[in-house]
C-alpha cells in the first residue's frame, strides 16, 4: 500500500513538474513579447486595430487593380488578407481560367483584337456597379490599358463573364468608370492614334490621330455590356486621361483630363527613325502652363447616337466633334498642367483635380460651369472648335497641397478629403470648401492612387484609407531588384490625426486604382445552381458517347472519385467533357487536370465544367482531382487512354 | 581448380536450396492467402461496425441541432432512422435538386417553413447521408461473397463500404464543427 502510494505521488509530482515546465515555457505576457519585438504602444494599437482572430471577417472588401497581372486583387480591411485574385486578362490555371475549360475559353475569345489572342492586360481602374450614385455590389469592371479592353466581373461569383474590345482606340486609361445607376461604363483612349486600324504618318497626326470617350452600354439585367448600345465621343488627339462621371447637381455630365494638349510628339534617342532633332517627350508634353478638361454631357451624347447621328469606325458608332459641339455637349476648360486626378464629389457640386506638376489642387464648381454653358459665355474655342470655358470663371478655389498630388479621395465628413502626394510621398488630408489644408502624413514611398472606404460614392464612409503605393524599396524582406509595391492601411477616423495601421506587400503586378466597398453590400453564391448549367450530369447518368469522331465525356465529381474513371478513345477524336461536381457542401471544390493535354479546370460545388479538345497523342494519360479534397484525395483519379 | 569445383558446388546448392524453398513457400502462401483474406475481411468487418458507431453518435449529436424538436424526428434509439428523417424533412416531397436551385431567399424560407435550424450545415448533413446509404449495397455485396467464400472479393466490398463510411464520418465532423460554430 505505502509503495502504491509513493508511486502515485511520484507520477503526480511528476505531473505537476511537467505542467509547471510547460507554462513557464510557452506562456508569455504582453509584455514579455512587446520587449522582445521591440513594439511601442503605437505598434500594439495599430496591431489591436487590424488583426482579425481566426473566424472574425473584414467590415470592407477592397477591389485591386491587378495591374500587368491582367487580375484583379480582393482583400479585406482592416485586416489587410488577400481574399482572391480573380482572373480577368490573363489565363489563371487555379481558377481554371484558360486551361481547356469552355466558359473562360470563350471569355478570353472576346479579348482578341485584330484576330490577336492576348493574354494578359495592364489593369488599372476597378468601377463597381452603382444604384443611385452608390455601390450596389453587383458588378465590377476593369480595364486594360495596354489593350483597350474593359471586362465585366460578376460578383455573384467573382468571375470573369464578359471582354470587350474597344474597335477604334488603340490605348486608354481613363476606365473603368460608371454612370450613377451603371447606365454606362466609360472608356477614355489615351495616346491618340487613328481610329482606323491603317497606317498614318505621324504628320497627320493633328488632322488624323484622334482621342475620346467610349461610353458602353451595360444591360444589368444581362449583366454584359452591349457592344450594340454602345458609341464613342470623338475628342482632339490631346491625351485624355482620368475620367469620373457627374452625380447630383452634375448628373448627365462626364469629366475627362488630358495631358499633351500641345500634341507634341517627341524625336528623343539615337536611333529615332522620325523627328531626329525634337527634344524628347517630356519636353513638349508639358510646355504650356494648361491642358484641358473635356466636359461632355453624355446625355445629350446618348439623344445623338439614338437619333443615329454618328458614323461607324470598325463598326463602332462614332458621334463627331462637330456634331457634339453642335448639340452643346462638349466643352473645354483649362487645368494646370499635366494634371492627373479629377475627382467628382459626393453632391456632385464639385471636381478636383490634382495637379500632378503643379503643387495645387484646382476645385471646379460645376454650377459655375453650367452657368457659363447655359449663358454660352465661352473664352475661346480651340483647333478643332471646342468651346473653352474661363478657368477663373469655373473655379471655386486652388488649394496648394504639396508635391505631385496625384487622385483624391472623399470623408464622409463634408469637405474632408485626401489627396495623394507622389513626389512629396504624403498623404494630405484636407478641405476643399473652405480651402484648409489640415494635415499630411508620411508615406512610403511613391503614392498613386489612394482609396478611402466608400470614398467615390455619393456616402463615403470615412475610416479607413488605403495608400497604393507604387515603391516599397526597403519596407519588406528583399526578395531581388523587383520589390513588392505596398499598400498601406491609414486609419483616418474623424476627430485623431492620421496614423499608419499597417504595410501589405503586394506581388502582383502594379495595381493602380482600388475601390472599397462595405462587405455586408457583397451578396456571392456559395455554390452553382446544378441545373442553370446546360450539361449538368446527374449522379447516376454519366457516361461516355460516340458521334463518328466526337466524344461526349460525361461526369459527375464527388469525394472521392470521378465518376467514369476509366476512358479510353482513339487517336484524333474530339473531346467535350462535362463534368458536374455533385457535392453541395460549401467550399467543396475538385480540380480536374489530363496529363499532357494542358487542361485544368476548378469545379466548384454545383457546377458544370466542359472541357474541350482533341485527342491528339497517343498514349495513357492519367487524369486526377488537383485539390486536396478528402482524405482519399489521392485516389481520385483515372485513366485517359488514347489508342 | 579445386576453388573452381569448391565455388560450382556451393552455387548449385544455393540454386537448388533457393528453389525448394521457393517453391515451399509459394505452397505455403497459397494455404495462408484464404485464410489471411477471410481474416482480412473479418477485420474489415469489425472496423465497419466500429466506424458506424461512431456515425450513430454523430448523428444523434447534431441531429436536435440541425431540426427543431417539434419535427420529433430525431431519436438516438434509432440514429438511421433519424438521418433519413432528417433528409425528408429537408426535401419534403421534392428532391434535393429543388433546393439546390432555389434562389438564396427563397432557400432560407423553406429551410426555416421545414423547421430546418442551420442551413449550411443542414446541406453539409444531406451528403453526409447520402455517402451513408451507398455503404449498403457493398456489404450486401460483401456478404454474398463471403457466403461463398470468395474472402478478397468479400474483403474488398467490406473496404468499399468503409470508404463510404469515412466520406460520411468526414462530412459528419464537418456538419458537428458547423453546428457548434466552431
């Protein structure tokens, strides 16, 4: 009994030995790891106000430009996690973008221009689908610069449905951008190039290069863009460049920059093979102290095209100038040189534009402009006889904000906004009623864009700001000469001076603009509905059919096996499999990919994937689930064999 | 020489020592094989029966939190009976498809006019069920095997069926994890 008992004492002991070890060595206080970090009570606040605990989700979504990616970048805030790259331009083999599946293959078919496949897209703008001036959380357009595209990104499942090609420009950048009910998707070109797809020589350049402003129909109820609806506002070749849309007082009206209004075509370098003694670009690009903003009622533009006065270039209707300046729908105003954002606020009253390299911000009273318009009280008219409205005349006040302001964004305190500083690497919060300059805090470093929540609405939200930083230079571990740009969380509460929150690295091309909606607003599926799919295979009915050299391939995918999983087919048949993932749990996707036949698709639940092409090898090909589905994932797989 | 001799002698040996064993212990294996199958499948068996109580009180724990009491559907006398109630109950008189291609709305009213508590894990169960009922025919077929001997074919249905049971244990978990919140 004794020696029972001086066991059990010596187990507990033991016990107690190893429980005390344990605490002592894991259990650490707040304090402990603050010393050992290094952290300052400003590093704990900014940490207690962005980190989400496991399960906790994010109060706004933040829709990225992808920039040379083609993607487009989801991520929540305040948290700063990367929640998506939603293929658009660029095939994408998780998502099964591109890769054999007919969906995105069709998709990615739009995007060809001139018979050219393009496969990837320098993104830029992100516009979410507005009702009423605010985002309703239905859809988001993107665009590309480098290939004039825009694509619509249905949010009901984040994915790519539609790529228009632009007919007639051959760049753009001031896109995406949207009417207030998303009556329309505009599209400013940038580089003025010839409508028409033919050679002309730069001589011609003032007479044949052309600029303007696509205004795309969108058909809500289709959720696509129709290209039929659709028309362009022919423009001066200056370089248009940002564009945003009236709301409120200013509803009907569009507003785009332009750069290069001296139309200036430099002859910089040794081996230019025109213009060998012109200075370069920069030179003539900037030379006058003015550029102009193009101001359009695009509701008069809309009675011209419907009362069919327009031309077709490519088949694109094209409402001229002259017909524009005719119907009192197009109008200049002069902007400080070179400018860059141009920004409509919430009442639509008011348009910021940044000056980029002039140190102020220029705020436009569009009631001014409509009075001068309405009065016909015009100051000029420039080459191509667009009316020129005073500059003085239209402005309500100049606010000298810093270095290269670039794009500005709205608090939803009245007259609060920020601006970006490139040059300066700032961000400065400010107020454009009364002309107040309130502060500036550091960035780092090369600010763009800047997004605050809700910040292009008719209600921003305030809260938070996101800097879209173009350099991170020594912000990150180095991982080689090409760094990650940085977006940075500011937090921009009313009442407490600006405060950096927190620095995410970003890897994924350059993103340029973002927007940031309220999460609650984002309404996607969890999964497919089976039958809206035309080939949806039903558990039980898969099979394999033969129509002469045609195989129709049909399966069903559930943990863990597909359903046939042997096929065999002969050399030169033409394949189209469907497959219908089954499962109705949610997030219980099955990747499916062919050895060799560089074929990968994402079948997510409910839905019905069809792939296409030919057996063109010879040979056994096993086929399997690409995601780590079940425990038995392994063995979801089967053969392909081509005799 | 006599180490050329000494080496043929010790290699013919070896050969012939080799084969008779060989051939032995194929002998052997042959004897041992059925009766290693038959124990394979008795095993198989047991770890089915196992697997299947183990389901029984997953299901009689998340059964009370995916209907309401009143549907007195759930009784952990009788755990099957409880998982097929659940599924009619969800499907009342039309089938899973219908649900699957409600609109969201809609959806969320007929799973709260079926008394349904938790939506998304209530989907989840579904196929946790479905899985269960596929484990049937393979011991079926499994019995009749044995019934005839066949131990590997008997012993491979029986691990068919096990398959099915670890899909619906997985799901199973998966609907406990969701109902609990966790």
């Amino acid at each position: 009994m004794e020696f029972r008992v001086t066991k059990m004492l010596k187990v507990i002991s033991l016990f107690v030995v190893a429980a005390l070890f344990t605490t002592t060595a894991w259990a650490q206080s707040l304090s402990d790891v603050v010393k050992e970090r290094g952290l300052s009570d400003k590093d704990l606040l900014a940490a207690a106000k962005t980190y989400n605990p496991s399960g906790k989700k994010d109060e706004y979504i933040v829709f990225s430009s992808g920039g040379q990616s083609g993607q487009m970048i989801v991520y929540g805030v305040p948290s700063m996690r990367i929640l998506k790259y939603i293929a658009v331009f660029t095939p994408e083999p998780w998502q099964g973008y591109g890769y054999g599946e007919a969906h995105s293959m069709k998709v990615l078919e739009q995007g060809r221009i001139r018979g050219r496949k393009i496969t990837w897209g320098d993104t830029h703008h992100p516009a979410l689908s507005e009702t009423k001036g605010d985002y309703d959380g239905q859809y988001v357009f993107l665009n590309d610069k480098a290939n004039p595209r825009v694509a619509v990104i249905d949010l009901k499942t984040f994915e790519t449905v539609q790529i228009v090609v632009n007919p007639i420009f051959k760049s753009e950048h001031g896109s995406s951008v949207v009417t207030p009910d998303t009556e329309y998707v505009l599209e400013a070109a940038q580089y003025p190039a010839p409508f028409s797809n033919k050679y002309v020589s730069l001589d011609k350049f003032n007479t044949h290069y052309r600029g303007g402003v696509t205004y795309w129909k969108f058909d809500r109820k289709k959720g696509r863009i129709n290209k039929k609806k659709s028309f362009t506002v022919e423009m001066p070749p200056y370089m248009q460049d940002i564009t945003d849309v009236g709301k409120g007082v200013s509803a009907g009206w569009s507003f785009t920059n332009s750069i290069n209004t001296e139309r200036y075509v430099g002859g910089y370098g040794k081996g230019n093979t025109k213009y060998k003694d012109k200075l370069a670009n920069e030179a003539g690009m900037s030379a006058k102290d003015t550029d102009y903003m193009h101001v359009v009622n695009w509701k008069a533009a809309e009675k011209l095209y419907k009362a069919g006065k327009f031309k077709k270039v490519n088949g694109h209707p094209v409402i001229s100038m002259k017909d524009m300046v005719k119907a009192n729908a197009l109008f200049l105003i002069p902007e400080p040189k070179s400018p860059h954002g141009n920004d409509v606020s919430p009442d639509g009253r008011y348009i910021i534009v940044a000056g980029k390299l002039d140190t102020h911000a220029s705020i436009y009273d569009f009631t001014k402009i409509k009075a001068l318009i309405d009065k016909k009280e015009f100051a000029s008219k420039d080459d191509y006889g667009i009316p020129i409205l005073d500059f003085t005349k239209t402005l309500h006040k100049q606010v000298q904000l810093g270095l290269g302001p670039l794009h500005t964004q709205f608090d939803k305190e009245k007259g609060i906004v920020y601006t970006s500083l490139y040059v300066d690497s700032a961000v400065a919060r400010w107020d454009y009623l009364s002309g107040k300059l309130i502060e500036k805090l550091p960035i780092n470093y090369n600010i763009g864009h800047l997004v605050t929540a809700e910040g292009d609405t008719v209600a921003p939200d305030g809260k938070y700001l996101v800097a879209l930083n173009k350099l991170s230079i020594d912000r990150f571990n180095n991982v080689g000469p090409l760094h990650p740009q940085n977006h940075q969380l500011i937090d921009i509460t009313k009442g407490r001076p600006m405060h950096l929150l927190y620095d995410m690295p970003l890897p994924l091309g350059e993103p340029h603009y973002a927007q940031m909606i309220k999460a609650d607003k984002l309404k996607p599926i969890v999964r497919y509905k089976k039958r809206s799919f035309k080939h949806y295979v039903k558990a039980g009915k898969e099979g394999v059919f033969r129509k002469g050299k045609n195989v129709t391939i049909k399966s069903t995918s559930i943990r863990s096996h597909f359903s046939p999983e042997v096929i065999e087919v002969k050399k030169g048949d033409n394949i189209t499999w469907h497959i219908t993932n089954v499962e109705r749990a949610q997030d219980q996707v099955h990747g499916f990919s062919v050895d060799n036949y560089n074929v990968h698709a994402s079948i997510e639940p409910g839905e019905t994937v069809t792939m296409k092409f030919k057996a063109d090898k010879r040979g056994v090909f096993p086929f399997y689930c690409t995601e780590f589905c079940s425990a038995l994932h392994l063995e979801m797989m089967g053969y392909f064999l081509v005799k | 020489m006599k180490i050329l001799d000494l080496l043929k002698i010790v290699s013919l040996t070896t050969l012939l020592v080799f084969t008779v064993n060989t051939q032995a212990a194929k002998k052997a294996k042959k004897v041992d094989k059925s009766a290693e199958h038959k124990a394979n499948y008795e095993k198989k068996i047991k770890v089915n029966n196992d697997t299947i109580g183990v389901i029984a009180g997953v299901i009689n724990y998340v059964c009370p939190k995916l209907v309401a009491k009143s549907t007195k559907i759930c009784n952990v006398k009788d755990p099957v009976a409880s998982a097929v109630g659940f599924q009619k109950q969800l499907v009342q008189k039309g089938t899973i498809d219908d649900l699957d291609d409600m609109e969201e709305a809609e959806l969320k009213k007929a799973i709260k006019t079926r008394k349904i508590l938790h939506q998304a894990a209530a989907m989840q169960f579904y196929d946790a069920v479905e899985q269960f009922k596929l484990h049937y025919p393979e011991r079926k077929k499994a019995k009749a095997f044995a019934a005839k001997k066949k131990w590997q074919l008997a012993a491979q249905h029986e691990e068919m069926a096990w398959q099915y049971l670890v899909k619906t244990a997985s799901r199973g978990i998966f609907t406990k994890k969701m109902v609990d919140g966790k």
